[in-house]
C-alpha cells in the first residue's frame, strides 16, 4: 500500500492539505467494506519549521536545508514506504532534494503548482516583476521593524485565491503564517534537483501568483518529467481537494 507525505506551501502548515486528507483516507465505500484492501496506507501532511503547528520559532531565517533535513526526517519517524512524495510551490526545491537524499527513492514525486527556478536562482526570481518588487520592499521594511513578513491580504485574495468566494477564502486566511524570507531569498543550485524518482508536474491552469506559462517553463527544467493539469488556483488543496485527492489516488 501506499504512503503520502504532502508538503505546504510558503506561509502555509499542514493545515492547508486537510481537506485532501480527508478525502485520501475517507473509505470508498459507506459503510466500508471490512474485506476491502485500501491502496492507500499513512497520509501524512507536515509541517515544516516554525510552520504552522511548530511556529514560535524564527520563521524568516529558517533555512532550506533545514527544511530538507525535517522531510528526510518526517519519512524515517513516519515508517512511509512506497511513497508519494507531494509539494506545493515553494517547497518543490525541498522535496526535490529531499527525495535524492531518502534510502529508499520515493515513488513518485508530484509537485503542485511547484517553484522551480533556474540558472542559479532563488525562489522569489520566478514571479513577475510587480510582485517580486513587493516581496523584496516589505520584506527590507519588516526587517528593518524586526517583525516577521506575511503575505497581505489582497495578494491572498488577487493571486493565491482568485475564484474563490470571499466567505470561503475568510475560513482560512487567518491560518496563513510568517514566509520563510531566508529559504526564499537562497539560490537553488541544479543538482538540487536531480532525482531518481518520476516526477510528476501539475500545472494550476486559474493560477495567479504562478500563471500556466511560467510553471510550463519551469517544469521543462525537471529532466523526463510527466506535465499534468488541474483547473485550478493555487491554492488548489484548498479550493480543489476532491480533485487533488483523485490525482494523488492515481499514483496508488
């Protein structure tokens, strides 16, 4: 049976793969069948540090092989064998790497909506000139406060939740946390992300804060990998988790 480990996006916790989750481990059939053999085993969704449940910590200066080190970590304290390794767009780095470092090579690695970046970059080179402008002015002003920086309201509303109804995005939006400034601001380096294990590549066709283009050109910088898409917004394991879920399950 299969295993999942689903890694959040920036400012994001576990929190944000719930619905997900639930749809993963909720049983087919109702009432479920006791001679059933499910193919999917432990569903874990983590979270990564000074991220949502383990916030308190110095989120803006948590660094990414840190973060590298907690999935690695998640995989071994978790027992996930046969597994899927899920992330979400800024963690699409981390995951990469991690899963070159695992002993066992996952499954499959499936990234959502996942930044890529290239020729040496960091995470923030990937979005447009507008809003990296934003991310590197609030972050110096929050810096300079000694305060954490959040992703403001009308982004979460205009890029990460665009579609979405304004009661539905309300439900959520005070769950959003500190960015890991640091991580964002580090460059990846192109051996960090080579891996042994398929990658699947889905792209968030409604996404804002990624349009469908970049994450194209982005995926085309994973060697043989397999490019799926998702009607959705970013935030599409809040938005669309039935029909994440049923990505996922495909990979069982």
């Amino acid at each position: 049976m299969t295993d999942y480990l689903l890694v959040h996006g920036a400012g994001q916790g576990a929190w944000s793969w719930g619905r997900v989750w639930g749809y993963l481990t909720a049983p087919v059939d109702h009432p479920p069948r006791l001679a059933s053999r499910p193919k999917v085993n432990k569903v874990f969704p983590m979270d990564l540090p000074s991220h949502g449940a383990d916030a308190g910590g110095d989120t803006a200066g948590v660094l990414p092989e840190e973060c590298v080190q907690a999935i690695v970590r998640a995989v071994a304290r978790q027992d996930l064998h046969d597994l899927v390794l899920v992330g979400h767009g800024f963690s699409a780095p981390l995951v990469l790497k991690a899963s070159a470092q695992l002993p066992v090579p996952p499954r499959r690695v499936v990234l959502l909506a996942g930044i890529v970046p290239g020729g040496n970059s960091n995470m923030i080179s990937v979005l447009s000139p507008n809003i990296r402008f934003c991310f590197n002015l609030s972050a110096a002003i929050t810096g300079l406060l000694g305060k954490e920086l959040r992703l403001p309201r009308p982004l979460i509303d205009r890029y990460l939740c665009n579609g979405v109804e304004p009661k539905e995005i309300v439900k959520s939006v005070g769950f959003y946390g500190p960015l890991a400034t640091r991580t964002l601001k580090t460059r990846v380096q192109r051996e960090d992300l080579e891996t042994s294990s398929p990658v699947t590549y889905v792209v968030l066709t409604e996404d804002r804060m990624l349009p469908p283009p970049v994450q194209r050109r982005m995926a085309e910088r994973i060697p043989d990998v397999d490019l799926v898409e998702l009607e959705a917004c970013h935030q599409a394991p809040l938005y669309r988790a039935r029909e994440v879920a049923d990505l996922l399950l495909s990979y069982a």
